[in-house]
C-alpha cells in the first residue's frame, strides 16, 4: 500500500470513529487531530484497534505516545514501521 493510500485510511478511521460529517480528504496531514478534531483515548483506542485489524499489526505499550499519535502523517509513519517489523 502506498503512503498517500495509508494517509487516506487513516483519515477515513478518523472521520468513522468520531462520526465526523467531513469527507476524509479535508483532515490534513498535519493537523493536530486532538486540537483540530477532537480525538480523545476513547477514540484513539478505537483507531488503533481498527489499524491492527486492517494491517494486520500489533502496537505495544511503548508505541503509544502523544506525538506518535498527533497527526496522520505520524500515525501512517508507525503503522509502516510496524508493517516493516512483521
């Protein structure tokens, strides 16, 4: 899966989880997604589970960190990361 295909899902995981009424394609990349969209652990935990099922990884408790989680650019950075240690 191509980088710009891993951004696009992640964004779409973000607009399912908080049933934003946005299309996915207006979450930038870089968007800070607790300030800018309100993502809470509730709906962090609910995107990281639908990430392991979809790639097939697993995160570990060392994984989880405000910045590693912040944008979509760094969540898709992680999941390749996982991606390759599998």
């Amino acid at each position: 899966m191509s980088d710009a295909a891993l951004r696009e899902r992640v964004k779409e995981l973000v607009v399912e989880c908080l049933f934003l009424d946005v299309a996915p394609s207006s979450i930038n990349d870089d968007d800070n997604l607790m300030e800018v969209h309100g993502v809470d652990s509730v709906n962090l935990f609910e995107i990281v589970v639908a990430l392991e099922e979809d790639y097939g990884i697993s995160f570990e408790d060392e994984d989880f960190d405000v910045e590693t989680f912040s944008t979509v650019t760094s969540i898709a950075a992680l999941v390749e990361r996982k991606q390759a240690e599998a």
